[in-house]
C-alpha cells in the first residue's frame, strides 16, 4: 500500500497480489497482511514506501483514499476493510495525536504560558501580594449624611451582600439621614473567575463613580450629572483568581438651591443604585456576592496585550512551540509594561536633576524586579549588563528603565522556565510555584530556597503543602476541573424556547455560577474530596434556578446549596448536562464521550465520518435513547458506540438542561448501562448513581484523574518521569482519602528532582 503524501515518489517494486481479505478480520490484521509488507511494521517505512505513514488527514478522508488508491493495480481494498484499515492506523500511529504518544517520553524546556506569563507580569508589578483578601460575602458600606464623607458624617457602617438598591422616599437609613441628601461609599474587592474582557456597569438615577483597580482616575464617572442618563459603562480586562480594588460612590441630594427650607417644601423622591457586570461572554447581571469582598486588596496589573492560544494539541496546554506570533505578543507585552514603570519614573522624578541617591535607589528597584524574573540571585556579569550598562549609555533614568524591563521580560531567563536545567533550590522553587500557581515565586518561597529548606525532602513538602492550601492553587485547580470537564470554554448554550421556555444567557450564567460553587463545595475545600465532588446530592440554587429546576427558594433567594436525590455527583449537575446535549433534546453520545475519555481515560478514534443526529421530528415516537441506537447500529460505528452509548445512556433521565424528567414522548425512560472494565469485568449501571459511584472507586478513573491533573500541573508527560510514577501516585491518592490537594502535593514531590534525590523521612 503506497501513500503519496508530500514529494513525488520514485515507482515502487510492483507488489505481489495481495490475499483475499477474509470477514471479521480486525484492522490490525487486514494492515499487517495488505499494507505491512510495503510499508513495514508499524506504517514506519518499508521495501515499497520508506517514508513513515504520518498526517492529518481525518479517519474518513483515510478511509477514501485507501478505498480508492490501495494497492497500487487494478484491484482496489473494499471501503469496509479501507475503513478498518484506517481505524487502526490513525489511532495507532498516524494521526498528530499517535505520533505524540509514540516519541519517546522525556521532560522537555518550556515556555511559559500565555496565563503563567501574564500571573508572573501581575506579580512582578504587584510583589505577589494575596490574591484574595479575605472570606467573600459583600461590600463594605459606608452611609454618610449629606455629600461630606468623612468619619463625623457617617451613619451607619454594614458589609452588603451586593449593590442593588431601591431606596424609597425615607431614604437608605430611615431616621438617620436626610432622604433628600445622602452619600453611600462602597469599598473591597471584586474577584474575576474567568479570564477575559468585563464590563463593568453601575445603574442609577443619582450621581455616582468608580474607582478601581487602584487607578487615582475614576473608571466611572457621573458625579456631576446632567442629562437623564441611568446606565454607566466601563470595560476592564481581568485575570482570573485575582481580586481587584474596587470603590464606588453613590450621592443623592436635592437639585437648585439647597437649604432647610426648600427640603421641607418638597417631598424626598426615591432613588436606585445597582452595580452590574459582564462576564465574558456572559449577560449582565448584579455581581454575586460570592464574588466581592468586604476588604481591599492591592492593585493587579494586567497585560492588555493579545496573546495567540496555547498549543492542546495532546489533551493539555503546554508551552513547548514558539511561534512568531507569540514572540511579537511577548514584545507587545514588554513595551507595555516598560511604558508602565517608565511612567512612574516620570511622575516619581521629573525632568530635574537627579541627586546621586535617587539612582542608586532606582538600580536597586530594578535588581529586585530583575531577581524575581529569573528566579534567583544576580550574577555579577547578568547586574553588570542588565543593569549598570543600561544606567550607563541610556540618556535619561525613564529610558533606562525601560531598557532594563524590556531585556528583562523577552530574556529567556525569563520566558522559560527551569525543567530539565541545572537542578538547585531556586530551581525547585520556581517549579512548585509555576506547578501549583502558574506564577513566580512568592517571598516565603525565595525565603525557603535562600536559606537551604528546599534542598532536603521535608523542607520541599512543607512549601508544597502551604502553596496547595493557598487561594492561589484553587485558580489553578479550578481551570483544571473545567478542563477535564470539558466546560473550560465558555460556550453559547441555546435551547429550545418552545421546549424550554425560560432558559436564557442569564440561566445559563447561573447554572455556572451552580457549577463553580458545587466544584468549590466539594474539591476547593481543605478535605478536597475527590469521591464526595463525584458522589455529591448536592446543587447549588438561587431564586431563578429554583422555579426552572422545581425548588421552593423564594425568588429573590441567593445561591445556597439544596440537597436533591436526583444529583448523583458532578457528572449530573444541570451545566454540565446542559452543555453535553443538543437544543431540544439530551445527547447520549456527547455524555458518553465525556465518560470514556475524560473520566476513564479511554482512546476513542474520530468519527468516521460527520456525525448529524436524527431529528426527532423524523422519529417523533422514538425516544432519544432509541434514535440513537439506530444511527450508531452500522457496523463502522459500533467500534466505539458500543463503549460510548451504554455510558451516556445512564445520563438519560436528564433533559437537554439538565432537568429531571421520567418520561419522554410518553414512554419510560430507560437510564441503564455497562461497562466493559479493562479488567474484563462487565459492569452494570441502573441509572447515574450507580454509574457514579462505580466512576468513584474506578481504579481507572483514578489513574485517568491523576495523569491528566499530572500533565495540568507540570506541563510534562507523566510517562517521562518513569514507569512507576503513576501507580504510586494512585497509592498515595487512595492513602490520602483521595484528597486532591494531597494529590497536587504529591504530584510535584514526584516530578521534582530535588524531592527523589533528597533522603526520605
């Protein structure tokens, strides 16, 4: 069998008539008898093609051209066999994916990602001040009596839950200030759960601003307000897991000439003031008060330039291209923040002349940034060039800052990181950081590596432990569930209004917002419990989820969790049953996929072909699962539906949003399933909390859980870090109660040099 992928070919030896095919045969056998013998073991070259049989083309364009071209002479492969044949090699050693499992496993130099390069950045300018400031519930609030905002004016101090207020004719504290004239100030912080573009909104028919982010210029600006204008508008771009200062102003007071008496002739009018955002891709909303906090954090800065996306190519984001778009996005990055420090100094020292004093004290601000990008102590030669050097032939202090920073941000001591380098307690310092915070290291850390503490095992579990407890590393784990939960991105997710009135941007916000505060409930906590995240009856209710999903919440309830014996763990909260289905109906093939692989760390082949499913409409008296079981019956399906389909059935009794139901087009629904075990045990399911509680005490699950939080975590393939490093992470999960911070602790203990050489305890 002969391929013509990329330069012409010289014409082979003319292959002998190759056997007749018999039926049954598997794709293995028919490429070992048809194609082996010009081609060689393993498509790795041979007599007839010496090329490897690599590419990117899909199973069914594989399929086509062995079906039409293979082998060479008048008598071509039939396409059932073709099919076969194209199964097997692009799962085996074709497709970029077989390719990537087939290299040798080694741990290899990587880049920082676009989200470890913009932490370091916001840590850099920030000194890696705490992400969050304190426990979530509201904002600070301040009522003063009249517009003067000092401590003798005030008239009450509370912490809201949230800024949506309809403030009648007695005004905000009845008895306390006049409701013709008062001042509200709010103050903490607002917590960014997601990455991206927000747009910050405050609605009110009075004067009001924002201050945020630690900016002296207000984002917002209404304080002297003319016109009818109610809505007010911002947008900033956040990172997330990081908590932003945030300050806002309301003030009502009486229009013209303001004394005694004309407030005694005219009634107080009522007023509101509501603060709102937009996530990305998101409606707009009040803020939830699980995202602000009654105290101030620092500022964060954040890199506003684009960054392409990190490669996924293999399951997991990792920095090992670089590509030209992504070293321009770098030099973008550094020109920005060189302007950001180069403006300090030019407010800092002006134009006049700078006392001897004022540089040396530059220098040594520049040494500690400098330090802390590369990670570690200076060198005499790097100070000398980075450093003196720059200070030395730039015309003035702002230019030489600014070339300090930009040598500084695109060195590669800087942009990659240390795997696989000279192994020292800086080194292993780094690692931890970037391993379970996706940043630098913090103080405490550089502290650690200075003194010694990370050159022996004890002292490296110690910070690992204390940085796996830390806000920080919840970031990082959360991006990870949503990742292995296939919600990372943040969809478009359309129903049906005929079938599912009611459920629209604003539902779907909530049922994330359910989400991540389930995932927080169950694996953010100190126990981080791995089987109560999978077993969990719990769901996560407001007011609104509550009339969709048959709650008896009040309607202006806030989130709280609800006990339900029909969620069985994760896998059936409704996001996630929303997302995994289609616009009117539930998705079985979806759902199963997400099993198998995720879950059970099954290889599934790319459809043959694309997959359309049958409108329900063509089969109005069939149920979903019946449909399905029609489509996926041929015998080029069956390879992979036959794992697939019996996993997503036990999903069934959830709609396509996620709601409980029993029947459907007036027949039972039938949740059963099975499983094949690698072990050869069939395993059978009744509906999702069987199928739940099998998926909890999987030995599978648990190996398919660990690689995949391994790869999170350090970028690198857990197979080059030996044969045994996965079964004993395994060991040491299920020593720890299954505890996933346990599991991240344990996880960078195994890939840290430092921790393997050093002398157990």
């Amino acid at each position: 069998m002969i391929f013509a992928i990329g330069a012409s070919q010289s014409p082979p030896p003319k292959p002998k008539k190759p056997p007749v095919a018999k039926v049954g045969k598997t794709g293995s056998e028919f490429f070992a008898s048809s194609c082996a013998p010009c081609h060689g073991v393993n498509g790795k070259g041979g007599a007839g093609f010496p090329k490897p049989l690599v590419g990117t083309r899909t199973v069914s364009e594989l399929s086509k051209f062995i079906s039409k071209t293979m082998p060479p002479g008048a008598v071509k492969t039939p396409p059932a066999q073709a099919q076969k044949i194209a199964e097997f090699m692009h799962e085996q050693f074709y497709s970029p994916l077989a390719q990537e499992r087939n290299r040798p496993a080694r741990v290899t130099l990587s880049r920082l990602t676009v989200r470890q390069f913009r932490n370091a950045v916001a840590d850099l300018v920030g000194d890696s001040k705490p992400v969050v400031p304190g426990p979530a519930g509201g904002l600070k609030g301040e009522y003063f009596k009249g517009r003067d905002m000092n401590g003798g004016s005030r008239a009450l101090e509370r912490t809201d839950a949230g800024v949506n207020f309809n403030f009648d004719a007695t005004g905000p504290v009845p008895g306390k200030v006049d409701a013709h004239n008062y001042t509200i100030r709010w103050q903490g912080s607002i917590f960014a759960p997601d990455t991206g573009d927000y747009e910050l909104i405050v609605q009110t028919d009075q004067a009001t601003r924002i201050y945020f982010n630690g900016v002296e210029k207000p984002l917002i600006d209404a304080w002297v307000k003319s016109g009818s204008d109610t809505d007010f508008r911002a947008h900033a771009v956040l990172l997330a897991g990081r908590a932003y200062p945030i300050q806002l102003e309301f003030s009502k007071a009486t229009q013209g000439v303001n004394d005694d008496a004309t407030r005694k002739k005219t009634p107080p009018t009522p007023a509101f003031v509501r603060l709102m955002w937009k996530r990305p891709k998101g409606p707009v909303e009040p803020i939830p008060a699980q995202y602000l906090f009654p105290a101030s954090n620092g500022p964060s800065y954040v890199v506003a330039s684009p960054f392409p996306a990190d490669d996924r190519s293999i399951g997991y984001e990792r920095g090992n291209n670089v590509t030209k778009p992504w070293d321009d996005a770098t030099t973008t990055a550094a020109l920005e923040l060189a302007d950001h420090f180069a403006a300090r100094v030019r407010a800092e020292v002006g134009t006049a002349t700078v006392p001897p004093a004022k540089v040396e004290e530059l220098k040594a601000n520049c040494r500690k940034f400098l330090e802390r990008a590369f990670r570690r102590p200076l060198t005499k030669e790097i100070d000398q060039t980075f450093i003196e050097k720059q200070f030395r032939v730039s015309p003035n202090l702002e230019t030489a800052v600014k070339r300090v920073v930009l040598l500084t941000l695109k060195s590669p001591r800087f942009l990659y990181r240390e795997v696989g380098g000279p192994q020292d307690p800086y080194t292993t310092a780094s690692e931890l950081s970037f391993g379970l915070w996706d940043s630098i290291p913090d103080a405490e850390l550089t502290r650690a590596a200075a003194s010694g503490e990370l050159s022996t095992r004890a002292g490296i579990q110690r910070q690992a432990e204390r940085m796996a407890n830390d806000p920080r590393s919840w970031t990082k784990l959360r991006d990870f569930l949503m990742l292995w939960l296939k919600v990372d991105e943040i969809p478009d997710i359309v129903k049906s209004q005929k079938r599912y009135p009611g459920f629209d941007d604003a539902t779907v916000n909530d049922l994330r917002t359910s989400l991540d505060l389930f995932l927080l409930s169950t694996a953010g906590g100190k126990n981080a419990s791995f089987r109560e995240m999978m077993l969990s009856d719990q769901q996560f209710l407001n007011g609104r989820l509550s009339k969709l999903y048959g709650g008896n919440l009040p309607p202006d309830a806030p989130f709280q969790a609800v006990k339900s014996p029909d969620r069985a763990g994760v896998l059936t909260q409704p996001y996630l049953m929303a997302r995994h289905a289609y616009l009117e109906g539930s998705s079985p093939i979806h759902r199963g996929v997400l099993i198998a692989r995720n879950m059970l760390g099954r290889v599934l082949a790319p459809p043959p072909e694309a997959f359309t499913p049958l409108p329900a409409s063509l089969h109005p008296t069939l149920t979903t699962r019946a449909r399905v079981a029609m489509q996926t019956k041929p015998a080029m399906c069956d390879s992979c539906h036959s794992l697939i389909n019996p996993l997503g059935f036990t999903l069934e009794r959830y709609d396509a949003i996620g709601r409980i139901r029993n029947a459907e087009n007036g027949k039972p629904i039938d949740a059963s399933g099975s499983y094949l075990a690698r072990n050869g045990a069939n395993v059978k399911f009744t509906g999702a909390a069987d199928m739940a509680k099998f998926l909890a005490d999987s030995d599978e699950t648990h190996a398919a859980f660990t690689e995949k939080l391994f790869q999170h975590l350090t970028k690198q393939p857990i197979r080059a870090y030996g044969a045994k490093t996965l079964p004993n992470l395994q060991a040491s999960f299920k020593k720890d109660q299954y505890n996933i911070r346990s599991l991240m602790v344990s996880i960078m203990m195994a890939s840290l040099p430092a921790a393997q050489k050093s002398p157990q305890p």
